[in-house]
C-alpha cells in the first residue's frame, strides 16, 4: 500500500484530448468503484467496516481508508487486510474529515465513489443495487438506500428517516435532507464538481455539501435496507454543534440565492 498525495477538488485535471483525468484512468482498467472511508482512531470497529465492504457481491471497487491522524491501531487494521483493493492514506496528521474526503475524491479512480463510516456495516448487495441504479438513470447524480440503526451491543433498534424521490429528498432544504451520508455512492465528476467546504462545517459536512448542490443535482434513494448505521450514546454538545453549523450553512447558502 502507498500514501497518496493529495490534489486540488473542484477543479479536476483535463488531460491533453479534453478528458477529465479521473475519465482517462477508468478508460485505462482502474476500479468502477471508489470506496472512501475516513477514520481517526477507530480501531474498535474499523475490521468489521471494512470486511463488509470487502465481501461485497460487486467486486469491482477499490477501498481507500482515509487515516486522519490516529494514534490507535487503525493503519494497523487496515494493512493486516492484505487485500489489493484496499489502499492506505496516511500522513500522521490532523486535518479534519472534510479535508480527508477531499484527499480520497482527488485519489479516487472509479467512475463511482461511494461514501462509508468506520463504524457502520454494508450489507452484500449495497454495491450492486447502487451501481445498477447510477448505470440505468443517467440524469442521477447521487444515490443512498435506507439504512438499519443499530447499537454498540448489536441489536436493532429501528430505521434511519428517509425519503425516496429527490423531489422529497429537497422539499425542504433547511430542515436537511434525509440521506444518509455512509449510503451515499454518486458519480465521481459530481463529487469533484462540489467537494466538501473547507473551512469544515464541523459534524455537517455532508448536509453542507447537499444544500450546495441541490439545486442543480439529482438525488435518489433505493426502497432496500442496504447499511446498518451504528448508533452510539447521544453528545448534546456534539448535536447542537451540529445543528449549529448547518444553521449557519443554511442561512449563507440562503442568503446567496
């Protein structure tokens, strides 16, 4: 496995025909899949992530896990995988989730990229329902499935909201949108478009990134219950700074408009 430099987001690189980059490496035989999964010393649950995605039904993915600085055994974990699929990025450092996503869409081959969590779990056909609905609706940007919560001990505990057309999905755009992000697969050329903000909206990078795009996307969920999303103890700190952050995303986003 080798550390992958990160390159600018928002800007992808055209080569000397006119093609995007990414467009030329797919043509050349890289994945059709880019898995990116950040993770900053999530040793406890970072195995399991990674084995459900690695014992996907559709096999043509690469998995990139995002290290952001961890001190626990994560670079361990994922190393002791021994899977071609699967590539390391690491430096050492500390630079926020929003700029480790950014890392994996620059570094990403696949035509496709798809978002995951280091303590969340796919189950086996996530991958392939998702691809085969991007392959048959070109005019879909971004698509997610429903996803089961589960707790730190395992049981279920019920299903995350969802809405299923993008017409409900952006109804209401400052209430947030019901997509959950470790569901989400799209088209890489969308992901380089818009790319996540830094500065980061802490703990709502991925809403933040939705309301950018909204309006000039098209977003879809699949009616299966494709992801287990872990659900640990609720931080009230965690979620008002949460929910702070989108505020203050919304009220920009709508003060441009």
């Amino acid at each position: 496995m080798r550390a992958i430099s990160p390159s600018p987001v928002g800007s992808t690189s055209i080569a000397s025909d006119g093609k995007p980059s990414w467009i030329i490496q797919r043509i050349a035989g890289m994945p059709e899949v880019s898995v990116l999964l950040p993770v900053r010393d999530g040793a406890r649950t970072l195995a399991l992530s990674m084995l459900s995605v690695l014992e996907q039904r559709f096999r043509d993915f690469e998995l990139l896990v995002l290290d952001d600085g961890s001190v626990d055994a994560s670079a361990d974990i994922a190393l002791r995988f021994g899977d071609s699929r699967v590539r390391l990025l690491r430096d050492g450092l500390k630079r926020g989730l929003a700029a480790r996503l950014n890392q994996g869409i620059a570094a990403a081959a696949g035509r496709y990229i798809a978002r995951m969590d280091a303590d969340d779990v796919c189950f086996p056909d996530r991958f392939a329902l998702q691809t085969g609905r991007l392959d048959a609706e070109n005019s879909l940007d971004l698509v997610g499935c429903r996803a089961l919560i589960f707790d730190d001990s395992g049981a279920a505990t019920g299903l995350l909201p969802q809405q299923l057309s993008h017409e409900a999905l952006c109804a209401r755009p400052w209430n947030g949108f019901y997509l959950a992000h470790p569901s989400w697969m799209g088209r890489a050329d969308w992901f380089h478009r818009y790319g996540y903000r830094i500065p980061e909206a802490v703990r709502a990078e991925d809403q933040e990134l939705l309301l950018r795009a909204y309006p000039d996307s098209r977003f879809a969920v699949l009616d299966e219950v494709l992801l287990g999303y872990r659900m640990g103890p609720t931080s009230l700190p965690k979620t008002l700074s949460a929910r702070r952050n989108l505020l203050v995303a919304q009220i920009n986003r709508f003060a441009q408009r």
